[in-house]
C-alpha cells in the first residue's frame, strides 16, 4: 500500500492508524501547495482533488476521504481494534466522532489558514472552535479515550486536530483534559513512529 501524506496534516491521521494496525505502508509525500510529489509529478494526475490524504492498494485501488480510509484500515486487522465492528452501536458513535472531527474541527480551521479570510471572520471562526473543543473536553470527560478505554481511529484524528492549534493561536492548555489526552496519544510508540516519520519529532 502507498499512503500520500504531507507532514503534519489531516493524512497523519490515516498514518498513525496504519502503524497502530501493524501494516506495511509506503509514504509519498506531496507537496500540497504546488500539489507535486516528490519527483515534480502531477499529484492531480494521481488524485484529482490534489488533497491528503490517499491510500493507494495493492492493486491500484485509490481510497480517500480520511474518515474512509482509517475504518478501512482498521477493518483489515480487528484485532487492533482501532474501529468498534461495523454495525455495532460502538461503530456508529465512533463514526459520529468521524464526522464531527471532519466537519466541525478539521473544516473549522480552514479558513485560519486563509489569507483572503476577513479578521472578522477569522476571530468568529476561531470562537466556534473553541466553543467546540470545550464540548469535546465536556463529553471527554474522565475517559481515556473518546470511546472510552481503547484507542481507535477517531482519537488519532482528534489528536492530529489538536496539533494544529499553536498555529491559529489556540492553546489545548486551555483545556486540561484535552491536554492530558494530547500527551497521553503522544506517547504511545506507534503515534511517535508515525510522527518522526513525517519529521514532526527527533
């Protein structure tokens, strides 16, 4: 398999689940502002939306869509598991998790990152994100993991989520629950591989 990754964004996600199942995967990373890969190529000849992340299969299938690609990833090893089984009512609250990550925290940030955004606009968006990583730390609550004592694909993306706030001025500190979460993620051993292998740490 063939993961299309650039360091630090939403495809760590897919990544640290791909090292917390065990499976071999080869990183091509691109350039997400030219949309180049490393060799110059087009990545919109090999993906048309030229975003992260994309996994590539074994016999040339292409899955995106992070959310899409981490339950897939988990489906292939149960036993890791990162994914409750499909059709079970833990599926479902973990792919709600998914959706609310993808939808009101990933996309959320979007516009912090743009320069055509006004001020005005970016202050009101950064409200909402802390209105709803204060509801994230709320249903947190004493929980190791978001569903509870074991670690699945949706806490790798809220991690990935939280490693974004420095740069829109934002600080997880604010919330001590999400902090201790952070740093628990941060120290397990496969998430450490999957980040000193985008360079994210020594």
């Amino acid at each position: 398999m063939k993961l299309y990754y650039s360091p630090g964004v939403c495809s760590l996600s897919p990544h640290i689940c791909l090292r917390e199942a065990g499976l071999s995967v080869e990183l091509v990373k691109v350039d997400i502002k030219a949309h180049t890969l490393s060799d110059g190529a087009d990545y919109y000849s090999v993906n048309p939306h030229g975003y992260v992340p994309m996994l590539e299969l074994d016999d040339g299938e292409r899955i995106t869509e992070g959310p899409a690609i981490v339950q897939y990833v988990a489906d292939q090893v149960p036993e890791s598991r990162l994914a409750p089984p499909a059709g079970s009512r833990e599926r479902t609250r973990m792919q709600s998790w998914l959706n609310f990550i993808g939808t009101e925290l990933h996309k959320g940030y979007s516009p912090l990152f743009n320069p055509a955004a006004g001020s005005e606009f970016k202050q009101w968006q950064k409200q909402r994100l802390t209105d709803r990583y204060t509801w994230v730390a709320n249903e947190l609550g004493g929980k190791e993991y978001l569903l509870g004592d074991t670690f699945t694909c949706a806490d790798a993306y809220l991690f990935t989520t939280l490693g974004w706030m420095g740069f829109v001025g934002l600080d997880v500190a604010t919330w001590p629950r999400l902090k201790s979460y952070r740093e628990r993620i941060a120290a397990r051993p496969r998430v450490q591989d999957a980040m000193r292998a985008e360079g994210l740490i020594k």
